[in-house]
C-alpha cells in the first residue's frame, strides 16, 4: 500500500496569551509563519491552526471533486469553495465543532443531480474530510 508524508513544524516564545510562534511547512509556503493567541481568538494579523485546517480542507475538498468529475466525464471550468471553520468551548479546551463547505461551480455538460451526487461523494472522501471529527454541511451551487 503506498504512502505519502507531509511535515509541519511548530515553535513556540513565551506564555500562551502573550507568547508568540511561526509555523513552517516541508513545502516553504509557509517559513517562519507567525501565529499566536490575536491571531487565534482574536483580530491579530498572522494565521492560526484552525485557518489552515479550513484551508486544508477547502483545497482538499476542491481537489477530490475535480476528481470525480472528471472520472464521470466532466472537466470543471471554475470549482470555489469556502470552508468556515467553526470552534468550540468544550470543558476546559476548544474543539473544531463544525465546518461548513460553500461551494459555487460551473461545470459544463453536468446535471445538478449528478453535480450534487459527486459534491457529496467528494465531502465524505476527502482525507481532511475524514480525519475531522466535526459536522460537516455542503452547499453545492451549480452557476
């Protein structure tokens, strides 16, 4: 069985409210990235770890559905999609309770019922779909 390795790395200066981090990534998209408690729960400039897993799971999800499609015979000329990430209190800590996928497309050729049916085939199979222990919507609009 094949497998494919991806690596991040975390460092963190101080306490959680005040301290600050940067994230780096095997690729260098993201090298020395700041992140940090604004950032986090707040308005303050840098990203987060719940933004990447929304990113994740947006470009995942975009890419699983380009898949299927073409596997049906359909080349998407535009897939956008948002994911919003919603989290948590839960106890004494945080958990990624929901994402919501928000997708527009044009697709040339295909049925909203065969659009739909792929969409939601894609959601459930995505790997970020898959490891998220959180509910997740899809609004799928055919333009």
């Amino acid at each position: 069985m094949a497998s494919i390795r991806r690596t991040a790395s975390a460092t963190w200066q101080g306490s959680g409210k005040e301290g600050k981090g940067a994230l780096t990534t095997q690729s260098g998209t993201l090298r020395d990235t700041p992140y940090g408690f604004n950032s986090r729960f707040a308005e303050g400039t840098g990203t987060n770890p719940e933004e990447l897993i929304a990113a994740a799971h947006a470009g995942c999800f975009t890419m699983a559905l380009a898949f299927k499609l073409q596997g049906a015979g359909h080349t998407a000329e535009r897939l956008a999609t948002e994911a919003k990430l919603s989290m948590e209190q839960d106890g004494p800590g945080w958990k990624i309770a929901a994402v919501v996928l928000q997708l527009k497309a044009k697709v040339p050729g295909v049925t909203a019922e065969e659009f739909q049916r792929l969409a939601t085939e894609a959601k459930a199979t995505c790997p970020v779909s898959r490891v998220l222990n959180a509910e997740i919507t899809l609004s799928a609009e055919l333009e």
